[in-house]
C-alpha cells in the first residue's frame, strides 16, 4: 500500500525541490525562461524547437498532461542548480538538453504551427536586433 503525504494526498511525483510544486512551474518558467535562453541559445541546437515548446507550455488549449511535461523540462531548464549546475561552462546545459529532447520528443505532435509561428517570429526579432548592435 502507498503512502500519501501528511496532508493526506498523494505526492506529484515531479514534486521536487529543483522543480517545485506544479503551482510554481508555470511561474518559474515565466520569469526565467527568457534570461536562461539567451544565455544558453549558442549551445542548444534546437532553439527554434525549444522556443515553440514554451509558446505550447503557456498556451491554455494545449492538454494538461502536454503543458505538466513541458513545464516540468522548462523548469529544469530554468532553475540555475540542477543534477549538473549550468555555471559549469561546457557541462552545465548538457543535462538539460537531454531532459528537454526528451520532452519535445513525449510531446511533439502537440507543439502547432501558431507555437512555431510566435517562436519563429521571436527568433527573428532577436537575430535583428543583433545585427543592428553588430553594426
């Protein structure tokens, strides 16, 4: 027989310090999705890819199940110390990339054109504004 938690319910099994309590993902990756990206960008190879899946996490049609397991890599993503702390230059996103691939892989079929339209577009304006700064 499980045990459940002193409140007498069971536990998320995401339900983990690094991660937090369902309630918190969504706001966790809010806040720092965007400063970790930029600074992670030039190492992830599917930028576009990973861009789309937080359009789909923050999108209310997308199904619950879809926006819990994208938000859950999101936050892993986001939150600085991790199984390999991302301040480790050459190692630190390495374990997040490979928590994200595995979640864009469980839910690609969910990400739509619109989510990739709005990162496409994000991109976009952020390659523009580098070649005004470079010029």
């Amino acid at each position: 027989m499980s045990k459940k938690t002193p409140q007498n319910s069971p536990r998320d099994p995401l339900d983990i310090e690094i991660i937090g309590p369902q309630e918190q993902r969504e706001e966790k990756v809010r806040e720092g999705f965007w400063p970790t990206f930029r600074k992670a960008a030039a190492r992830i190879p599917f930028s576009d890819d990973l861009v789309a899946a937080y359009y789909c996490a923050m999108d209310p049609k997308t199904p619950s199940s879809v926006r819990m397991t994208l938000l859950a890599a999101l936050a892993y993503f986001v939150v600085p110390l991790d199984l390999v702390p991302d301040f480790i230059m050459g190692f630190g996103f390495g374990d997040d990339i490979a928590v994200l691939t595995a979640a864009l892989a469980a839910v690609r079929g969910n990400i739509t054109d619109a989510h990739r339209d709005a990162a496409r577009r994000v991109l976009d304006a952020d390659d523009a504004e580098d070649d005004k700064t470079a010029a």
